[in-house]
C-alpha cells in the first residue's frame, strides 16, 4: 500500500498547506481518507476522483469534509462516488451530501468489508462529533488511522495488529479538549509496535508534538504534505 498526504493540519490549514486528507492506492484500488479544505486540487494532481473505490469520512468537522461541496461539482456527470460517513446523527454537513447526487452515501459505523483490493473496518471513536477510526489491511500490511479521538476503549483493538498508526497529533502539550495527548497516544502507538506517523497537526511548529512522542515511541514520522509512503 502507498500513502499520499494531501493535507496534514487542523483545524485550518497553515499558508500553503491543507486540512486532513489521505489517498491510499494499491495496484488498481484506491480510496481516500478525508477530504478536509484544499485537498481536493491535491487529489486532481494524483489521480481522477472517479477512479476511487471509495471515499471515506472520519466525521464530518469541516477540516476534514469541506471539500466535498466541491468534489459534487467535479463528480457532476459522472456516476455516483460510494461516500462512508457517520449518519447516526443528523447535522447540517450531512443533510448537505445528503442533498448531492454525486454521492452514493453509506453508514461508515460498524463497517468491516471488502472495498476494492482493501479490507476496512471501523472503530468509534469519541470527539465531539461521532467519528471513527479506519483499519485497513491489503497485502499483508495494516494501516490505522485514528481519525480525532480522545483516549477510549477501542484504541487497543484498534491498534492490535497495525503496521502504521497514523495519529491524529492535534494536542502535543496534553491540555484538555478532544484530541489525545501526543505522548499518551504515542505510548499506546509504542505498546503495540506499530510504526507511528504524526499527522492533524495544529500549528506550522511540529516540534513539540515530534518530541513528545518520540519520548515514548522509537519510531516516528512527521508526514509531508505532498510525500508517497509506503506502508
């Protein structure tokens, strides 16, 4: 599997960057993670959003949606684009995709199946909005993205059996809000042996969460906007 970071801040992007969004590819299947503000002209560059199998949506914050209400523009014509999202609870952002017929709309809560070449399963997370964490395996490797989550239950199962944990890095110093503190979640990250890349960052200045984690976990990655990883 390789990783593409079209957008790595939140809950705005910083001067010349973008809010959260992943594309993951393997052979012919691709789906993408997010679709936060200035993700999509990124995504244009790579590949067709057509050709996607999928689109997933952690929650439905505007960092990580907004690009949506211009995807449905692109998509205008075009056969409908399969959308998992939260759907338990009805918000004005939803009502708004719901009212878009490039989108094919499915409850992303409880989800653990086949899309394309991937194997994707969804774990609830706890934000002030529902959200949820992406588990997905193909090739023999696993990639979980957290999504934003403060510490709960479901980041052990979660983690269990991950390659790369791609972690929301949006609280570095541990102050209270939604957003787990860097050093707790990199611990967690450490404990399961899991690779951890660092990204939802919140601040141009990466350093303090880069050295919070790297307190507890040997190995982390600050990932780039732009940059292909492989899983």
């Amino acid at each position: 599997m390789e990783l593409t970071v079209l957008g790595k801040y939140g809950p705005y992007a910083q001067p010349g960057g973008a809010t959260s969004g992943y594309l993951l590819e393997s052979g012919a299947s691709a789906v993408v993670m997010d679709l936060g503000a200035g993700t999509l002209a990124r995504l244009l560059a790579r590949r067709p959003p057509e050709t996607l199998d999928a689109l997933f949506l952690s929650h439905l914050h505007a960092d990580h949606m907004s690009d949506m209400l211009t995807l449905r523009y692109y998509l205008s014509g075009k056969p409908a684009l399969k959308v998992f999202l939260p759907m338990e609870k009805p918000c004005p952002e939803l009502e708004l995709l719901r009212a878009c017929p490039a989108f094919e709309l499915r409850e992303i809560a409880g989800l653990d199946e086949r899309v394309g070449l991937f194997q994707v399963r969804s774990f609830a997370m706890t934000h002030p909005v529902p959200s949820y964490a992406l588990k997905i395996r193909e090739g023999g490797r696993t990639l979980l993205y957290t999504a934003d989550s403060t510490l709960n239950d479901n980041w052990a199962p979660a983690l269990e059996g991950a390659d790369v944990c791609l972690m929301d890095a949006a609280n570095p110093e541990g102050l209270p809000g939604p957003h787990i503190p860097v050093r707790e979640g990199a611990g967690l990250v450490a404990g399961s042996g899991a690779a951890l890349w660092l990204t939802h960052f919140s601040s141009v200045d990466e350093g303090p969460a880069v050295r919070a984690a790297s307190e507890v976990c040997p190995e982390v990655l600050a990932v780039e906007e732009g940059r292909t990883y492989r899983v």
